[in-house]
C-alpha cells in the first residue's frame, strides 16, 4: 500500500512543469510520510495519494498544490441552499392553497382560471424566496473563487436550485416533461447567473448610450425576460415532436405558452395509440421567476454577510473543523451511532423482502373499509424510515470524522437507490432477505470509508482554546474524552431530526378489523424503529451534555420516551372496530425530546438560577401541541418528497392513507441545521473584549534649573 501510494505521487508530479517538478514531489512525500505516521494512516496516505493523481495541477487558498480531496468546499452552503429550494417547493404549494382558498371565499373558482391563481400563487412564493435567499445569504454564503470574487454566490445559485426545479418531472416520470425542463432550464441557469453577477458587480445595461438599467431594475427587467425565453425553449420538444408537421408544433406551443386549448394530437386518441399529456409551460415562467428572486436575493445577500459570519463558507467550514479536535472519541456515542446504524440496516432489509411482499395478500383478504393504499403507504415509510434512522445514525457515529455528513449523504443516496431497485426487482423471502442485508452491509462499509480519519487540528493551541472539554466522570453526562464543537454540532442536528421525526411513524395504522391479517413483525418494527429515534436522540445527548445530569435525570430522559413509545405503538387494538387504535399518541413524545436534546447540548446565556430551567420546561412543554403543526406542516411538504421516492421505485402515491415521516424530515432537517448553528449561543450575542485600556500619559519629573541630565 505505501508503494503504491509513493507509485502515485511520482506520477502525480509528473504533471507539473519541470522547474518545480522536484520539489513538489519532495513535499508530497514528506506530508505522505507524515500521514502514514500516524495510527491507521496506510490507507489515509494512499487516499491521500490518490486524490492528487486524478486532480489538475490546482492550487489552494496558500499556495499549496492539493487534490480534490484537499481542495473540496465545504457542502453546507450549497446544501443550505438546495434544501431551501426545496422547501420553497412546499412554499409553493402552500400559497398555491391559500390562493384557492381566498379566491372561493371571493366566490370565484380558481381551477376555471389560470393567469390569476398563477400570478397571486408567484408573488406569494416570491415574497417567500425574497425573505429566505437574504436571510440565507447572509449566513451562508458560498466560497468565493478567484475568477468571480464576492459574485460567486450569484453565478452558482441558479445551478443548485435547478435541481429542486427538476423535481416535478421526476416525480411524473414522463421523459417528454423531463426534456422539456432540461431545454428550459439551459437557457435559465445561465441566464440568471449572467444577470446575478451583473446586479452583484453594479453592471449596467446600455441601450444607445443611455443607461436602461442598473442594480435593482436591472433585475427586475432581466428576470422576466429569462424565465419567459426559459418557458419558450421549454416548448422545442413539442414543436419537433408534432405529428401534425411544424405548424402543429407551434400551435401547440403557443397554447401551451398562453394556456390555450390543445391542439387535436392531445385530445383526440386514435386507434392502438395512448394520448399524449400536454403541459402548460406559460404558467412554468412565473414558478422560474421566484426561484430566480431566490437566487439573485442569494447573491446580493453575499456582499453584506452579518459581523458574526464574516467568515467566508470554506473559511467558517475550515475554522469549525480545525477547531474542534477530539482528543478521542466517546465511545458510548459511537456505539450507538453504529448500533443504530446496523439496526436500521435490518430493519429497512426486513421491510423490502417480508413486510413489503406480504401487503398485496393482506389487501385481498383482509375487509378494508378505508381502501388499501394505507397499508402500502405504512411500509413504504417503514422503508423510507429505516433509511432516514441509519443515515442519521452513521452522522452521529462518525461525528468526530472529517467528512461524516459526506458520509451520512453516501449513505442516504446509495440505500434510496438500492431500495427502488430492489422494490423494482420484487426482492422477496429468505433468499432476498439475505441479498439485501449483503447490499446493505456493503453500503454501509463504503460510507464508513467516506467519513475518513478524524477531525485534526491546525495547532494545538487553537485547539486547547476551542474544545469543549467533558470529564470522564462515573455518573451520565461526563462523557469520556473532549468533544469538539464540530462533533456536537453533527450529534444535536442527528438528534433533532431522529427525535422529532422516527415516532411520527406510528401515526401510519388501518382500521382495527384490518388487523388480524396484517403480517406479524409489521406493528414490531414500527414501533422498533420509533424506538430506535428516540435511543439515537437521547443517548449521545446525555453523553455529550455540557453539564453534569444526575442518574435519575438521565435515567427518566431516556426510559420516558421509550415507554410512551412502546406502550402507544404496542396497545392492542380492537379488531371488531374501525378504529385506528392509540399508536399516534407516541408521535407526542417525538418533538419534546428534541428540545430537549438541544437544552442539553446548547450553551445557555447567564441568567438568574432557575431561570434558564424554566424557560426550556416552557419549551417542553410548548413543543406538545407543536407536534400537531409539525404535521400539518409535513402534510404540505408531503407532496415532494415522497412522490420522488415512488418515482424511483417505480410506484405512485396511493389513493389512500397520508405521507408525514419525509415532509417532516426535510423541515426538521432545516430545525436542525438552525439549532446546530446556534449551538455555542446566538451569533454575535457573546462577550466580546472590550479595547485595550489608553496608558496613562508619562509625566516626566521636573529638572531643577543646574541639573545635569543623565545621558
């Protein structure tokens, strides 16, 4: 392994120009001689290595020639922005009701209309995308580069939000309305990332030598011309595709462009061929037009970060790494994250190939009364649930790693992708059983590898000043070892979304006489896995608390939850009736805990004894009835999450039943990272040094009239 690693980096600097081909091969090996130094550095070495051999000749920040690996940003001001964009999606939808609502209340029916429901549903979510892209701006700001500066935000904001824009055409699994948004989107994303980089370096628009526009206006006049040149190259598919020559395509296109009626070859279905869907894409301008004002208020929010994020993204990502530098890990904490980590594994593997396989039998058989899609949507988020808990847990067991989140996300993608193959492919029985818990293992090792070695310091000085240190003590909450800030930012934004989001499992049920033909392990690994959130929330939270909690307080912290979650998840129902039973109640253990989680893991400000105490049993106490908005809240961004994971199982939305545990994950996911930011106390609301006191001016003693002065 050290020859090959050694084999690559002479490769890797034969790549360089000859003056300084030498001495960059004699510092690679230095670093690399270093790495492999240190406990468990083969593989890190080689790793190491590797990412310079496929890497161009770039240099960092310093100077210094790194590989991709060394030369990656940080991924959460993209992923910031990306799950804003998503949520602005539920946004969307969201107004989108409230329109329908004010317009039937107006006496008019919105789905008789389409520019007006279009419009009001566009200024709402623009309102929307215009307060969220500042706030997020200014506290997220992605990496500038050398090329564009301060106006790196603006040009790569329109690239990340296109994948959120993408959605809906997956979710349709209509190739046709895929292609079209990928035409329209070509034109848009660079489109608007021209004019947010014009807006953000005060570019002004000339029109024989008189200024048109500039800053604001410049945008507001480029915006709309974008997004409707996007819409009208969104229409090309349709014009090439036309059975009814060119003129038919453009007739076509038009309606769809001006939400006309289409044309014959979308409604008249000949014999031995299927109909054709038809998009109006007009409307599909203004939906570009937010997610334009998303990102040019992104980019304009950049160049005005607040005092306290100063800080470029790569720099605070760079500083947040460096300076938290466990000492060793804790290792209740990693047992748990990898205990949960496994369990998750089996459950989702158990989920696929028996509970899955056994709901088409159950439908036939049992009575019914409320349709079978319930029971098809209850294992479909048992499926989804067990890989939200394990992703969540190898983020908690690799949170003093340095790419644990990149590993968390590997582990996510690739179990999601595994999972619709299998449900695609009809894995069944022992023999798929044993198939999928081999996928499983095997992803589950890649992501390990991912996460790499642990967080390093710079010095070890910034290091000292930064850790959080927690005795090794007997009792609960003296964790053994330091924690690093770093790490207890991954465990509490783990912890809020496993918390808040596993019980909400056990809001999925059928009617009571329904219930004797269900499969045996069904109800089990419901409440199982809710268990398994709550366990995964608790534990690392009491292990890595910053003050010491007594045994009982422990104790209670992890055993209540449990218990509210066993006993609602395991009570008999009755199967002479249409009722669902008492499981849902569980769901209102879920959200307290979080709060909790985040009472024991945040620094609280200094405030009269008791007082902080209170404050968070308000907090407690509050989040109860919260748990009822969160799923009012997941019911709205239910229509996105969960219809992209049908699509890639190749299923749709049953008729039947209602998603939460997705739309609750990707708000909680938002909850979280907010909690996780604000961990050490809210930004620029800490003490900060007052300036060095002025000397006291020097007073030099009188000299007598006659007296020598020395020198």
């Amino acid at each position: 392994m050290s020859a090959l690693a050694r084999w690559c980096l002479d490769m890797a600097a034969r790549r360089w120009p000859a003056g300084i081909r030498d001495e960059m091969a004699r510092e690679w090996h230095a670093e690399l001689a270093a790495i492999e130094a240190e406990p468990g550095g083969r593989r890190r070495a080689l790793g190491y290595a590797l990412s310079l051999l496929t890497s161009p000749p770039l240099r960092d920040r310093t100077g210094a020639p790194r590989g991709w690996a060394e030369t990656t940003g940080p991924l959460a001001p993209a992923g910031a922005l990306l799950l804003t964009a998503l949520l602005t999606i539920a946004a969307g939808q969201l107004a989108g009701s409230l329109t329908s609502l004010l317009f039937s209340a107006a006496g008019f029916e919105s789905y008789a209309m389409t520019w007006l429901p279009a419009v009001a549903e566009g200024l709402l979510t623009g309102a929307w995308c215009l307060l969220a892209g500042w706030w997020l701006g200014r506290r997220l700001p992605l990496e500038p580069t050398a090329r564009l500066g301060a106006a790196t935000s603006a040009a790569f904001a329109p690239l990340l939000i296109a994948v959120a824009v993408l959605i809906p055409a997956f979710v349709d699994q209509d190739l046709f309305y895929l292609v079209s948004l990928l035409i329209g989107l070509l034109v848009w994303v660079p489109g608007v990332a021209v004019l947010g980089v014009a807006v953000v370096r005060g570019r002004r628009l000339t029109l024989f030598g008189v200024v048109v526009a500039r800053g604001r206006r410049l945008a507001l006049l480029g915006l709309p011309l974008i997004s409707a040149a996007a819409a009208a190259a969104a229409t090309l598919p349709m014009v090439v595709s036309s059975r009814d020559s060119l003129s038919g395509g453009l007739r076509a296109a038009a309606a769809s462009l001006l939400a006309g009626s289409p044309t014959a070859e979308y409604t008249v279905i000949e014999d031995g061929l299927s109909s054709r869907a038809f998009y109006y894409l007009g409307p599909w301008a203004i939906t570009l037009m937010a997610f334009g004002i998303l990102a040019l208020a992104f980019g304009a929010a950049a160049l005005r970060p607040l005092p306290g994020q100063a800080l470029t993204a790569a720099a605070a990502a760079s500083t947040a790494e460096t300076e938290a530098s466990p000492a060793r890990r804790t290792p209740v904490v990693v047992a748990v994250g990898a205990s949960c980590v496994a369990l998750a594994v089996i459950a989702w593997a158990y989920t696929v190939t028996i509970l899955s396989p056994a709901m088409p039998g159950v439908s036939a058989t049992a009575p019914m009364p409320g349709g079978d899609g319930e029971i098809y949507l209850w294992v479909a988020e048992l499926r989804w649930g067990a890989i939200l808990l394990a992703a969540l847990a190898m983020l908690v067991a690799t949170a003093d790693r340095r790419r644990a989140l990149a590993a968390s996300l590997v582990l996510a993608a690739a179990l999601v992708v595994a999972n619709g193959v299998l449900v695609r492919a009809g894995a069944a029985g022992a023999g798929g059983l044993q198939l999928t818990l081999l996928i499983g293992g095997i992803i589950v090792i890649v992501a390990w590898l991912v996460a790499r070695g642990p967080i390093e310091s710079s010095s070890q000085a910034g290091a000292a000043d930064q850790v959080v240190a927690v005795p090794g003590m007997d009792g609960p909450g003296g964790g053994a070892g330091s924690v690093g800030r770093m790490a207890r930012r991954r465990v509490v934004a783990a912890g809020v979304v496993a918390a808040a989001c596993a019980p909400l499992l056990l809001t999925q049920g059928t009617p009571g006489v329904n219930h004797p033909f269900l499969p045996a392990g069904l109800t089990l690994t419901t409440t199982g896995l809710a268990v398994l959130g709550v366990l995964l929330a608790a534990v690392p939270a009491v292990a890595l608390s910053r003050r010491r909690v007594p045994v009982w307080a422990a104790v209670a912290l992890v055993v209540v939850p449990v218990v509210v979650v066993v006993a609602a998840g395991l009570a008999p129902v009755p199967v002479d009736t249409e009722d669902t039973g008492y499981a849902s109640f569980g769901a209102l253990a879920g959200l307290p805990l979080a709060v909790l989680v985040v009472a024991l893991l945040r620094r609280h400000r200094e405030r009269r004894r008791g007082r902080t105490a209170a404050v968070w049993v308000l907090l407690v106490l509050a989040a109860l009835p919260g748990t009822v908005l969160l799923l009012v809240a997941s019911l709205f961004l239910g229509q996105i999450v969960p219809n992209l994971l049908f699509a890639t199982e190749g299923r749709g939305y049953p008729a039947d039943g209602l998603s939460i545990v997705p739309g609750a994950a990707l708000l909680m996911a938002a909850v979280a990272a907010l909690a996780a930011a604000r961990l050490d106390g809210m930004p620029g609301r800490g003490h900060r040094p007052g300036p060095w006191p002025a000397p006291d001016p020097v007073r030099p003693d009188p000299v007598r009239p006659g007296e020598a002065v020395p020198g």
